[in-house]
C-alpha cells in the first residue's frame, strides 16, 4: 500500500512538472512487475529470476537463444521493455541473444534508480530519481554577492 501511494505521487509529481521530458518512462506505467515478494524494493536478483523466467517463455523454440521475432515477446511481457533494444542484450552481436546475455544484463530501472549501488532501489530512491532538480549551477552564497 504504501509503494502505491509513492508511485502514486512519483507519477503525480511526473505529470505536474515542468515541460522537460521529466516523465520517466519507466515508471509511465506504473512500478515494474517483477518485485517478487511485492515489498516495494525492487533487486538485482528479483530482476534475474524475472529475466530468466522471460527468456523461457520467449524461446518458443528451446534452442537455448532469442531471435529478433522471439524478442518481439520480451518487449510485450512489460512495458518497460517495450523499447528495449536487440543490439543492448546481444552483447557479441551475432544476432541472436543467449540465456546468460538476457539473465545477466543489468535492469535499466536499477541502473536509472539505485543511487547507493546496492542493487536495491527502494521508494525513496524512485522519489529522488524523479523529483525535479534545483536550479543548475553552483549555489549562490551571500558572500559572493556584490553590492
């Protein structure tokens, strides 16, 4: 409950800023879906087994890799994913993406939100991550003004 009325607020404050692109899109459609035991936390390891159940499902052949028509699946599965790009999991290009590639390739949520590089990206993280910026520049101290 208290996750949803974070990101209940984080996609108010996303809506209410200024013209820049401050929508987050991977927060567009609401927190991911992948926080296993629901508490609001997402990890590295929630993402993992997440990515690894997607690979299963989208290799719809078992050859033990994803063609671009098998990823196609990935982008669907959630939203987040829905831009992801083939070339990003096809670390050695050779134009198909193994287990190990998609597995091990870190989630762009916990690259864009964990600030203290934990592998855990908590509410209050998501709330930095998208709550506007002061203005930029150093900040202006009463001693630097002349009058």
């Amino acid at each position: 409950m208290t996750m949803a009325l974070v990101i209940a607020g984080v996609s108010l404050a996303l809506a209410q800023s200024s013209p820049q692109p401050a929508q987050d899109g991977m927060l567009k459609n609401g927190p991911p879906v992948w926080d296993a035991n629901h508490d609001g936390v997402y990890t590295c390891d929630e993402w993992r087994g997440f990515a690894d159940r997607l690979f299963a499902s989208a290799d719809r052949n078992r050859d033990g890799h994803l063609d671009r028509f098998e990823f196609a699946t990935v982008q669907k599965a959630d939203a987040a994913l829905a831009d992801a790009d083939f070339g990003y999991f096809d670390e050695n290009q050779d134009g198909k993406i193994t287990r190990m590639e998609f597995v091990e390739k870190p989630s762009a949520f916990i690259l864009r939100f964990d600030r203290n590089g934990d592998c855990r990206v908590t509410a209050d993280e998501i709330k930095a991550g998208v709550t506007p910026k002061g203005p930029q520049g150093p900040a202006e101290r009463p001693r630097d003004r002349f009058h």
